[in-house]
C-alpha cells in the first residue's frame, strides 16, 4: 500500500510528560499485530496489558535514549543508542511480572528472544515506530525515521520488524533484512540492519 504524504509534520523530543500517552500510542497502533495476541491471549485484558509492558520501555527510553514524537501525538518512534552497554530498566523483572500477570513468561521468552538476535556491534537501535491507525499511511512514520536518520553519528541502525507491511516501509528506507526468527506459535519477526554506508 502506497503511502499518503502529508505536509512536513513538526517532530519534537518527547518528555517523561507523554509518556502514558506514548505507551498507549504503542499498543493501539500495535494492536492488530499477531505478536500482541500469542503475548496476551485474553482480548478483554490484551490493550490494558500492552500498554502496561510498553510503558516500562518507554520510561526507559525517557532516561536512557530519545523518543521522536509528532507533535500533535499521533505518531512516535522510540529509539535506544548501543553504542555503549545499556541498563536494564529499573527494576524490570518486577515490573513486568506485576504489568503481565499470567503472561509474563510469554513475554520473558520474547525478551530472550531478542537478545539472542540483536546484533553484538554498536549501532542504535529503533524499539517502536508507532502511528495511530487513523493516520497510519500519511508518510508519519516515513518522516519520523527520515528525521531520526539526519542525526545519525556513524552508526548503523537496527529493529526488528514485526509485520510485512513495516518491513516493506523499512526496506524502502535503505534497510536490509537479516535471518528471521519466531514466537512459539509461528509468528515471524524480521530483523533488519541499516548501515553506516547510507548516512
């Protein structure tokens, strides 16, 4: 599906002010995503949790790396520098015990999976590119990573792409797709690696 632009949209840092409305950003733009139902099976209990676990990532990224959000808070993206060994998230086994109840072990599986699979040379990362579904296909997320990669330090990029549609938007900015790997229940997730070379 081709990609509506709109006019240039004004992007600016976000603060630990927005960051429920960040998180809650995230799980809705995700929602469709079958990733999200083999982590919280329960529908009546699934947005609740999401955004509960996003949250965790998101307070981090306020204190550990930058969030890019459209100003009017349709659209963000959360990014992490590797650049240098990164903390867990404060109290983080706490946190996503109390955020996913029953689930949580679904989502530690999902932790060690990443982990496994992100690359051991630095290079920053990009969590979540997030757009509202009412104005998902307006160039937001295309303006969000063009804006992101302007300030690249001469390092590469990496994400993990979690459907075709994302990674087909990301192939489309120069990034490159690396062995793929799944949930327990089949579900695919494509990492990919933008190098230095494009900057």
């Amino acid at each position: 599906m081709k990609e509506t632009f709109a006019m240039r949209p004004d992007i600016r840092r976000a603060t630990a002010e927005d960051a429920g409305q960040v998180a809650e950003l995230i799980a809705t733009a995700f929602a469709g995503l079958k990733s999200l139902a083999y982590l919280v099976p329960d529908r009546r209990e699934r947005h609740k949790i999401m955004i509960a676990s996003f949250r965790i990532l998101v307070d981090h990224a306020v204190e550990h790396g930058e969030i890019d959000l459209v100003d009017d808070g349709p659209a963000a993206a959360v990014w992490f520098p590797r650049d240098a060994p990164m903390p867990d998230p404060e109290d983080y086994e706490r946190r996503l015990a109390e955020a996913t109840g029953e689930w949580a072990e679904r989502f530690r599986a999902l932790d060690a999976l990443f982990a496994a699979n992100h690359p051991a040379e630095p290079c920053h990362y990009l969590a979540f590119l997030a757009v509202h579904p009412k104005r998902q296909n307006q160039g937001l997320g295309a303006a969000l990573l063009r804006h992101h990669h302007a300030r690249l330090d001469g390092l590469p990029v990496y994400l993990e792409a979690n459907d075709p549609r994302n990674r087909d938007l990301y192939a489309r900015h120069g990034y490159q797709e690396r062995p793929s790997f799944a949930l327990p229940d089949g579900t695919i997730y494509w990492p990919m690696w933008r190098p230095v070379t494009l900057d």
